[in-house]
C-alpha cells in the first residue's frame, strides 16, 4: 500500500442511526481530554464503551457523565499502564470476552509525555515510563484483544499519533522516539491485515493526527497556548467516528 498522500477523515462526518449501537468500544486514557470526547460521543450514538484509564475518581465521574448524557451504559476498567503486567493486560481481554464476546473498536488515546528536552537529558525512568505507556502497552493490548477484534464483522483500531510520531523533531526526546514507533508498528501491522481487512473480517489499524487539541498533556510541553487556547478535542470527534465506524472499512495500515 503506497502514500501518495495522506488520507483525511472527513471533519463533519455523521454518522449513519445505529452505526454504533450494540458496538463494543475500548478506550485508553479515556479520562483524558479526546478519551472522555470519545467515549461520550460513542455511548450517545449507542455504543457499550470500556474505560481505561488509571484514575477510578476520573474514571467514575466519566461514567456518571455519560449516563446523564443519556448514552449506553459504560464499564470501567482500572489500569494503570504504566506498571500492568501482561497477566493484567490478559485478564483485560479474558473479561472482555466474557461480559461481551467480541470487540468492535479499540482507540489507543493514551499518552505519556513529561517535557520536551534534549535526548542527552532525558531521565532514564522517564524513558523507560515512556516506551511502557507509548509503545509496548498499546502492543500488548492489540495482541490479546486481537481475537475479539476478530470475533466482530467490523472492527477498527485507531492509534493517535502527531507531530512527534510523523517526523523527527529535536527536543521531542523519549516522547518522539516512542511515538515514531508505534506509528511504524500499527501501520506494519495494518498492511499485514489488508487481504483480511477488505474480504474478511473487516478487521483494520490505522493511525491517526488529529492535529492541535486543549488537553491536558499538551499543557505540558506548550503552556502559553493558555493565552491562544486551540481547540477543543470534541473538534475532532467526527473524523475519529468515522474511523472507529463502518465508513472506515477497507482502509487499514494508512496515516490519517
């Protein structure tokens, strides 16, 4: 599959009634700035979301925010990736398969950035946390959810990458490094399942650059944004329901 340019997920996307109703969705860093969007926006339009993240007070007040918006009740799972072992990571999808029997979407929101720095000056816990969270949790979970995605007609999943993950920047340090990474290993992984993608199971990765949003993590590396604020990450939300969805399907091991 070549590049000769990159794909765009349209920005006003709507989907379909009932695109995403019964759908089972699960979300890394699903409290986080584009986790939460998602997450609310998919239980609204039906789907059964999993919320992954490491805080349970975050993860709680989530769950009540969905259930007031009126979408499909959501289940919380606890993990902190970070220090899961790949028993835990395991046991995710052995509970997965029993609650629910299959996995419709998996979106790989989470991200673990502390500063931009020089590589020379990066701390080695640091950039050991970072190829945890970045690299090898986002394996590990792919891995063994695999024959759940599997066990769905339609399955999507959408890594989250950015400039750090498309290009090699100076100062970007472990952050880059991991990102880059990830970006070279989901894109691999989804040209390895093209044949199976388009005349199978639908089965598909790609990952994805939403661009600028206000969240959190980025208010670390780019704090006078606080005076110019970007957008939100709900701004984005409609491309990324066209990729977790079934407009997306045929399209796998692509940048978008």
């Amino acid at each position: 599959m070549t590049d000769s340019a990159l794909l765009k997920p349209p920005a006003d996307y709507q989907p379909p009634e009932g695109a995403f109703k019964d759908r089972v969705i699960l979300i890394t860093g699903a409290s986080g700035g584009l986790g939460s969007a998602a997450s609310i926006a998919l239980a609204r339009l039906g789907a059964t979301v999993v919320l992954v993240g490491r805080s349970v007070p975050k993860l709680e007040k989530l769950y009540d925010q969905i259930e007031a918006a009126g979408g499909a009740q959501p289940a919380i799972v606890p993990l902190n990736l970070m220090t899961a072992t790949w028993a835990a990571y395991d046991e995710l999808a052995a509970t997965i398969e029993r609650e629910f029997g299959r996995l419709d979407g998996l979106l790989h929101a989470a991200a673990h950035f502390k500063n931009f720095t020089r590589l020379e000056d990066q701390e080695p816990r640091d950039w050991m946390d970072s190829l945890q969270i970045n690299l090898t949790a986002p394996y590990t979970l792919t891995r063994l959810c695999l024959p759940l995605l599997r066990q769905s007609q339609d399955a999507s999943v959408v890594w989250v990458s950015d400039d750090g993950g498309r290009a090699p920047k100076p100062f970007q340090a472990a952050y880059g490094v991991t990102k880059s990474a990830a970006e070279t290993m989901f894109r691999s992984w989804g040209m390895e399942l093209e044949a199976e993608s388009r005349e199978g199971s639908g089965l598909r990765l790609n990952t994805w650059h939403p661009g600028p949003m206000s969240t959190m993590i980025r208010g670390k590396g780019f704090a006078s944004e606080s005076l110019t604020p970007v957008s939100p990450p709900e701004r984005v939300v409609p491309a990324l329901l066209w990729l977790l969805g079934p407009a997306s399907r045929g399209i796998t091991g692509r940048a978008l």
